[in-house]
C-alpha cells in the first residue's frame, strides 16, 4: 500500500524559499509518517533549477520533478506532477515559498 496523500508543492526560482517550505513538510514538523505522504516539488522552468539532491535531503518521501512549461501559469506544472503522484488524495501548494502550519498534515489526514 502507498502514501495516502500526494503533496505537490509549486516553485519557480525559488532555490532560497523552497528550503524552507519542505522543511515544513517533513514528518516531524507535521506529525505524521513519512511512509503515509509523498512530496512532489515540481520545478516549473526556473532559469535556476532546484537542486533535486536538496529535495532529496528531505526524506526518501520527497521527490524533485523537473517541468518546462509553455506559458507561464502553473496550473500545467501542477497537472504534471498530480499525474506522477501515487496517493489517494492531492495537496497542491501551489507556491513554493510558503510555510505550513505544524501539523497540518495530521488534521488532513484525520478529515
């Protein structure tokens, strides 16, 4: 059985803010598993690309997604990597620079 929820998170030049917001996502700060979530961060064509081994560093539950978009909106970014998840249900964060509350996770997971 696989994570019950896929967390797509949204960036584009972001390489100081990202950081940040996975950190946030990491099973301690939220107080769930890491085997019950995944993170997808989906690069939407940064002219400086995310370091993948910066996500990685997160958790083996956190992985990097590359995307060159042909508009700028996000919205094709974020269908890329809902399509990549293997959860039952999707969060989508769809800008990268924000912090989540702790444990907002685990009241997802408990509605």
């Amino acid at each position: 059985m696989g994570p019950r929820l896929t967390v797509v998170v949204n960036v584009y030049d972001m390489r100081r803010e990202a950081p940040r917001t996975l950190r946030s996502l990491t099973p301690t700060y939220q107080g769930v598993a890491a085997e019950d979530y995944e993170v997808l961060v989906v690069d939407n064509g940064s002219p400086s690309p995310l370091d993948p081994a910066v996500v990685a560093s997160f958790g083996p539950n956190f992985r990097h997604l590359s995307f060159r978009p042909e508009w700028p909106s996000p919205a094709a970014a974020l269908n890329h990597a809902v399509a990549e998840g293997v959860g039952e249900r999707v969060m989508l964060c769809i800008d990268g620079a924000r912090i989540l509350s702790p444990g907002v996770l685990r009241t997802t997971e408990r509605a």
